[in-house]
C-alpha cells in the first residue's frame, strides 16, 4: 500500500520543521563540564543548527551511574576539573565564557534533575 499525498505532507512538514527550528538539546556526561569530548559534541549540535545546553559535573563523577548525589555546601571547596572555575564560587553556575555551559557540584543524575529548575537552559524554556 502506498502512503497517502496527506501523509507524505506531514512527514515533510516535521522534517522541514525540524530542520527549520532546529532542535533545543541537554547534553551531559560522567566527564565533567570541561572535557573536550562534551565541548565538541555541543559545537557539532550548534553547528547543525540546534539549540544546545551543557549542564554537567564540576568534576569526573565517572561510574556514579543513577545515583543523585547533591552539592554538600553552596560554594565550590575546590576549583573545577581544568581551573576553569575556582574554589569558592557558587556550587553552580555557568562557565565564564560561555552561557549555555553550566557546572554542578554533583552526580550526572543530579545535573539532569537540576537542570529543569535551577539552570535557565534553552531546553527548559
């Protein structure tokens, strides 16, 4: 049986869409905000066109899987993977340089929970 005119339509007009509007992605990893791998995956994902947000830990939180473990203390008692950040700033925030970068002082698990509320991420709006 062959697709409808009126199918074909709306395939290509969510694919056009698509590739219009561009889509609003979070990326995050069990690295760290500052790691190469993350930084360029979000440069290929602007580069298509697409609205995208890091929000990460401050750290290598690799192997901590599922489990959401929290910022201890409301300021940084160490400065983040790669000096990016220093000791005694805000357990989260965004990177100096760019605003779509965001840091947590907690799990992978926790920098998605914290994401949808306390980062004004293009994915959340």
């Amino acid at each position: 049986m062959r697709p409808s005119l009126f199918k074909k339509a709306i395939v290509a007009s969510v694919v056009v869409s698509g590739a219009v509007n561009g889509f609003n992605i979070l990326i995050t990893n069990d690295d760290g905000f500052g790691t190469a791998n993350i930084r360029e995956m979000y440069k290929a994902i602007k580069a298509y066109g697409h609205q995208a947000d890091i929000v990460a830990s401050s750290s290598n939180q690799s192997g901590m899987g599922g489990i959401a473990n929290y910022a201890g203390s409301k300021n940084l008692t160490a400065d983040t993977e790669f000096g990016i950040v220093k000791a005694g700033a805000p357990s989260i925030g965004p990177d100096p340089n760019d605003s779509h970068i965001w840091y947590f002082n907690g799990t992978p698990s926790a920098c998605v929970q914290i994401s949808s509320s306390a980062v004004p991420t293009t994915v959340s709006t």
